[in-house]
C-alpha cells in the first residue's frame, strides 16, 4: 500500500465529498466547490497493487492576506496508516 499525494482537481470534488460523509461531516458538495475555488487542495492516492487509486485523504490551505494559513481542512480514514497519510498531506501542503 502506497500513499501519493497530488493536487485536488475539479473531478476529485465527488471522492472529496464521499470522505467527508464517511466520517459524519456536513460538507455539501457545493462546500467543496467553494473550498477547492478559494483554497489550494491536495488529495492522497491509495495505491494498492494493480487496483486503480483511490482518494483516501484531502487536505486544504489558504491564504489570507500575507499570512498563510497551512492547513484550513483535512480528511482522512481513522485507521493504521492514517499518520503516514497525514505526513504525506502536510509535505505535500508545504
């Protein structure tokens, strides 16, 4: 199993979506628009042999003025392999 993390495209909206729901928060779709068109995304690829990957973490960040805020909303299974995945996202997110 393999994590890899690339930028979040408008046709990982559904997948981001589909996460959000998985652990119970209220995001709409219409909310993950919004936050992918006013912030930057990345999402984490689970590669496991030759299935095709599959989204299993997002993570987003804005910037506000000349501050940046690093990490504004992860999401990510509550399992083993869960640090891994969230250290991929943040050097992924800078």
């Amino acid at each position: 199993m393999q994590f890899t993390p690339r930028a979040m495209g408008a046709a990982d909206i559904g997948a981001c979506h589909r996460l959000s729901q998985q652990v119970q928060w209220p995001h709409r779709l219409q909310d993950w628009q919004l936050l992918r068109h006013l912030g930057h995304g990345v999402v984490i690829d689970m590669h496991h042999g030759r299935q095709a990957p599959v989204v299993v973490g997002t993570g987003l960040h804005f910037h506000f003025g000349r501050v940046p805020m690093r990490l504004g909303a992860a999401s990510g299974p509550a399992r083993a392999g869960a640090v891994r995945l969230f250290s991929a996202m943040a050097q992924a997110l800078g």
